[in-house]
C-alpha cells in the first residue's frame, strides 16, 4: 500500500491552523468539529499517517470520525481517504464515496477532486470522463494543484473535452507553480517536445528539475535520458537533480535500462 502523507493533501486555514496543538486540544475535546479535523491533521503534519504509532493513528481516526459525524466537510475528507486506503481500517471504497460526496457537496476542494478520480477510474461508478471532469473544474476553481493537473490531463488526452494543448498546458503551469510534481514533470516533457509550445530545452530541465528534487522518478529517468543522449552536460544533469553523477548512477536503477535504449534506438 502507497504511503499517505494526508497533509499534503490540505490547506489549513490560519485562523485554525496558526492555533497551538494544546489549544486544538482543547478545543477539540469540546466537540468542536473543525478543530478535531485540524488536530488530526496536526499529527501528520510532517510524517506519514503509516509511521504512526498504533495509538496516534487511533486518535486521528477517532478525531476525523467525530469531526465527520457533525457534518464537518474536512473531517468527511479525511475520514474517506482513510477508507479508501484502508489506513487502520478496513478499505471500504463505498463507504468513502459517500463521505466524498457529502463533503464535495459542502464545496470541499479534496473531495471535489477525489470524486472526479472515482469517476475516472471507474471506482464505484462506470467511467465517465465528463463527470469526472465537473468536479475536476470545481476543485481547479478553487486552486486545488491536483484538480489542475487532472484537468489538465483530460484537455491532453481529449478524455471527456476537445483536446486542448494550450488549456492543458495552462493547467500544468497553475499546478507547477504551486508545487505539484506530476505537472513539473508533464510541463518538461511538453517544453523538450515543443508541444505547445516553442521547444526549449532549459525549460524542460528546469521543470524536471524541480520535479526531480521532489523525488519524482519520471522527472529523473528523462533528464537521465537527455544525458546518456548528450542532449545536456553533466553539470546541467547535477544541477536539476541536485546530486553528483557517481550518486545518481548508484542511487538511480533505471541508469542501465534507459542507457540500452537509447543505444538501441540510435543503431
């Protein structure tokens, strides 16, 4: 099971969130509901919920069901994420649909775009690209980084909307400034293509640069690819990736794999 870090998946609002974890505390044991979703996010604040200690990771699921149960929008976010990754708990992915919806419907922007990932992926529902991509739209008004990647993603591909590389890379851009590595990535690979736009090869570093540094994988086998291509220099391949060659060739395993293709293609 993929490790869920839930905080990255949050913005907390300051007038709760610049709150102490004792005042939260407080707060929370007198059942208010925001502030039992704010302390059970203020316990992954920096760590993933896994890494928990079985005690911690009850409190959380404790904080996040009351908050849920009195309707409160972010607890119903959290709470669902739980089910749908079965994080001390059972996985019950209809059981997270439904707490998506109620929260989606109270304008919650993770839940927003969680319901457009269920109706993409066919999970509960049959795949329906345009359902999926209101509430993609209404999570990416709300500046959600992966509605705008997802968003992004379907004016790309064509899924549910006319394909549209200029709204597509619009999308990218919006989710890319705000830090999402999928879209850094995405952004790369349409600047070193010149899909879109004009074709630039230290954009493309760049963009794969940050996405790299943020652990992203793709970011790094493509500019591991423009390398052994002799497309850019070992300087400008330890700069985006921020490591010396020697400790990317250890750390990296893809090295070899993508050093064969690019010899096979080249025959």
């Amino acid at each position: 099971m993929k490790k869920l870090c839930l905080v990255l998946a949050f913005i907390l609002p300051m007038s709760v969130s610049a709150v102490s974890v004792d005042e939260l505390t407080i707060k929370a044991s007198q059942d208010n509901a925001e502030y039992q979703a704010e302390l059970a996010l203020s316990y992954v604040k920096d760590t993933y919920f896994q890494d928990l200690d079985k005690e911690t990771q009850a409190k959380f699921i404790d904080l996040a069901t009351k908050s849920a149960e009195q309707g409160n929008a972010k607890g119903q976010s959290l709470l669902a994420d739980i089910y749908r990754e079965g994080l001390g708990v059972e996985i019950d992915l209809q059981k997270s649909l439904d707490l998506y919806t109620k929260s989606a419907n109270q304008g919650n922007p993770e839940s927003q775009n969680m319901l457009g990932y269920f109706y993409r992926e066919s999970i509960i529902f049959e795949k329906n690209h345009q359902m999926a991509n209101h509430w993609f739209e209404k999570s990416a008004n709300q500046n959600d980084k992966i509605a705008q990647y997802n968003l992004g993603i379907s004016y790309l591909m064509g899924w549910g909307v006319e394909k549209d590389i200029t709204k597509a890379i619009q999308y990218f851009e919006q989710s890319a400034n705000q830090g999402y590595a999928m879209a850094q990535n995405n952004l790369g690979v349409r600047y070193q293509r010149g899909e879109g736009v004009e074709k630039d090869i230290e954009k493309a570093i760049y963009w794969y640069g940050k996405s790299a540094k943020q652990g992203d994988n793709t970011a790094k086998s493509n500019l591991v690819a423009l390398y052994i291509s002799k497309q850019i220099s070992q300087e400008q391949l330890e700069q985006a990736v921020g490591e010396k060659l020697e400790n990317i060739k250890v750390s990296f395993l893809n090295w070899d794999i993508i050093e064969q293709m690019i010899n096979r293609s080249n025959k």
